[in-house]
C-alpha cells in the first residue's frame, strides 16, 4: 500500500485527460494532489474555463495520466467522480489497469477486416483494391495479411478499419516497411509491416482511446 500510495503521490503535476468509459473525453487536466486517506486524486483543469456541468455523483470515469514530460508514457487509472467543482474534480480511485507505455509502441493484437488500394491518388480505373485482415494496430503503424505483393518502400491506403463494435471507421496511408510469410496461413498469404504516414493528431488520439479499449478487454477475460 506504501508503494502504491508513493506511485499516486508522484503523479501530482502530470497532464491527464479525465474520460467517460466509452473515451470521450470531459476534460484536459493536471493532477493537483493526491488523498491516500480516502483514495482520492484531486484534477485541475488544464484546458478550457470549467469542467463539465451535469455529473452525477460516482459517475465512472477513468483517466490517462501522462507520465513523463514527453506526454509519450501514459498511466490508466478507473474511478467514481466524488466531488465536482467548476476548477477541479476529486475522483475516488479504484483500480490502476495499466502502469507505464510508451504511447508510441502501444500495440494491440487486432482481427478486423479492411481493404489495401494501390495507386488511391490516381484516377478510378487505374486503382487496385483488395481486402486484407489486420493483425496488429499501434500508434506508429499497423500489420495485414494478404495474398497480395508489396514493396517495401511502397505507399498504400489502407481503409475501413473498425477496431471496436460502434467505434470510428479507420483510414490510413502507409508505408510498406517489411513483409514475410505468415505461419499456419493459407498458401501465398504475406504478413506485411507498414508505418503510417502523417496521421492527423485529433485521430491519433481517438486510436489511442480504442487501443487502451481492447486492451482492457482482452486484459479482462484473462482475469
């Protein structure tokens, strides 16, 4: 408990982000203090000129406590919302799910449909699509499997990604990185690495979001 509490206590002064469970967002804050009597970790707003209106006592939140100055290791911790001021919130604690990440390697195992289109800048005849199976999503890029042939080095779009039931409809140009046979697939399909190629920052924190969703879940039916 001793060590536990230490950890809370050296959050205070870390950028958060206070979300509902299903990650949309309330507000972007700063951790303030933290109660090791009642469990309580008190949030500042960072962002905006109050907190949000209409909170009932012991919503469920949780949080996205960024770590480090670099805002790339994260920290996510569940609560009940126990006090709401127009500057700050207290949320009673009730479990850490997951300790530090480095944002940009948070990978999750993935098994979603979605289609990879050759030439996707060029006209309508001269495009090549065809569908693929993701495996792996991370911030950085992604990994499919195919029948399909590509070179590393060559640009790709890949689209209708959907990584939760309800959830945004992905699209992403890549960059093909490495390739190489898939194991216990069907014959001729290819594993394919690829990196991303200037994501938008409003999207890259919603896959974020999604990411910590799954892997919550896939977490869970393992406890």
């Amino acid at each position: 408990m001793a060590h536990y509490a230490a950890s809370m206590k050296q959050l205070v002064g870390c950028p958060c982000e206070v979300l509902k469970l299903d990650n949309q967002i309330l507000f972007a804050g700063t951790v303030q203090g933290y109660d090791i009597e009642n469990e309580d970790l008190a949030i500042a707003i960072r962002k905006g000129t109050e907190t949000p209106r209409g909170i009932v006592y012991h919503t469920p939140v949780k949080l996205h406590v960024h770590t480090d100055r670099s805002l790339q290791k994260v920290m996510l911790l569940y609560g009940v919302v126990t006090r709401c001021a127009a500057d700050f919130w207290k949320i009673t604690l009730k479990y850490t799910f997951a300790c530090v990440e480095r944002r940009s390697n948070f990978r999750q195992t993935v098994f979603a449909e979605a289609v990879v289109t050759r030439n996707f800048d060029e006209e309508v005849e001269q495009q090549s699509s065809s569908p693929c199976r993701i495996m792996d999503v991370s911030l950085s890029g992604l990994c499919f499997r195919n029948r399909e042939t590509y070179l590393p080095g060559e640009t790709i779009e890949v689209s209708s990604i959907q990584l939760r039931q309800d959830g945004p409809i992905y699209t992403f140009i890549c960059t093909v990185e490495r390739s190489w046979p898939l194991e216990n697939g069907r014959a001729g399909e290819m594993c394919y690495g690829c990196k991303y190629k200037d994501i938008p920052e409003h999207e890259e924190d919603q896959l974020f979001h999604d990411l910590f969703s799954l892997q919550i879940k896939a977490l869970n039916r393992l406890r």
